[in-house]
C-alpha cells in the first residue's frame, strides 16, 4: 500500500462529506425555520452511518446539532 495516495485519497473523501455534509444540513435548517418546522432554538439529533466495502467496516457517530 501506498501510504501518500491512501491519506490522499482519504482525505479527499473526507472533505468531500463534510463539504457536502454541511450543505445539506445548512439548507435543511433553513427550511425548517422558514417553514416553521423549527424555531430555532433546538438541539436536533443527528446520526452518520460510515461503511467502506471491501474491509466490514460500518461506524455509527451520534450527536446534537444545537441551534441556538
């Protein structure tokens, strides 16, 4: 194994997930709040499920979002 194109890649993977992760959260909250799904003052739950074909793996990571 090549360890620089492994973190490279790995890391490229990554950043793409919380790059897009964040987006996508972003928009959600806001249109909840716009809608008024939400009053902006909530911790909402939030669950990842990881999984990497090829080694088994699947990681769960559980957290709160708070707003404000």
């Amino acid at each position: 194994m090549n360890e620089d194109t492994f973190n490279t890649s790995l890391r490229g993977f990554l950043k793409k997930v919380g790059i897009t992760s964040q987006r996508e959260i972003e928009k959600a909250v806001r249109d909840a709040l716009a809608d008024g799904r939400l009053e902006g003052h909530e911790k909402l739950p939030a669950k990842v499920v990881l999984t990497v074909g090829g080694v088994g793996l699947t990681h769960e990571i559980t957290a709160e979002i708070e707003l404000g």
